[in-house]
C-alpha cells in the first residue's frame, strides 16, 4: 500500500482506545500488509494464540469507527485496510491484483460542511474506489 502520512506513536491510544495485545497485533498485521485483507486472512497471521477470530471482527469494528482502519467491500468480500494518516481521504484498489492508492483528499468534505449548515450532526461517508492498475490493465 502507498501511503506517504507519518504513522502516529500510539494510534490506539490517540484514538482513545486501550492498546491491548489484540487491537496492537490486528493493526500490526495490517500495517505490514502489501494490500487489504479479509478478517480471516488478518486472524491467520495474528494467531488463535493472542485472539479468537469473534475477537478479530470486534477489534475491525472499533478500529473502523476510531478511523484507524478503512473497510471497503471488493468482488461480495470484505477488507481492511489502515488508516495512516490524520485527515480523511480515499484511496482505490485494483480489483485484480488488490493494489492500494492514496488518493490523500476528499472531495466529499464539502458536502458534509452543507449538510452541517443545514443542521446534520456526526456525518460520516464511505466512498469506494476500484479499478484496475497499470500492471494489470496492460
């Protein structure tokens, strides 16, 4: 994965979270990976030993509501992938080789600063990007 955002001391706790062993060895998994990966593929790298794979899915989703990791959903499968930075952006994955790309901005935001003006509260989006990369197109 290309990201070019400094990684913070300890995501967990800037985000608020208690850095357990778990939520520790999922994004470990996951910052090491060279692409996103499917909540059974980070339980076999993790280790029944340090979590079950319940455990693994609980973690995923509050690391996805701390905005330490981006789920996206490609080909009917689900998959993770970090959140590296400390502002909001996309990124877009090739559909065949799962290649990852920081596209490092949302055009979305102001979208969301007009549905504030206009008295929404706790706005989130979701906003996936797929296609095929350069390698695999040719």
């Amino acid at each position: 994965m290309r990201h070019s955002h400094p990684k913070a001391a300890n995501p967990l706790r800037e985000a608020g979270l208690k850095s357990t062993p778990g939520r520790r060895a999922v994004l470990q998994v996951l910052q090491m990976a060279s692409s996103p990966l499917s909540p059974d593929q980070i339980h076999a790298k993790v280790g029944s030993e340090i979590c079950d794979r319940a455990t693994v899915y609980r973690i995923l989703e509050s690391l996805g509501e701390a905005s330490l990791v981006q789920r996206l959903i490609l080909e009917g499968k689900t998959l993770y992938l970090p959140e590296e930075s400390n502002h909001h952006h996309h990124h877009i994955v090739c559909r065949k080789c799962r290649a990852t790309v920081c596209l490092d901005e949302c055009l979305i935001s102001p979208l969301e600063k007009k549905a504030r003006q206009l008295g929404f509260r706790d706005i989130r989006h979701s906003l996936q990007l797929t296609g095929l990369c350069s390698k695999c197109s040719g």
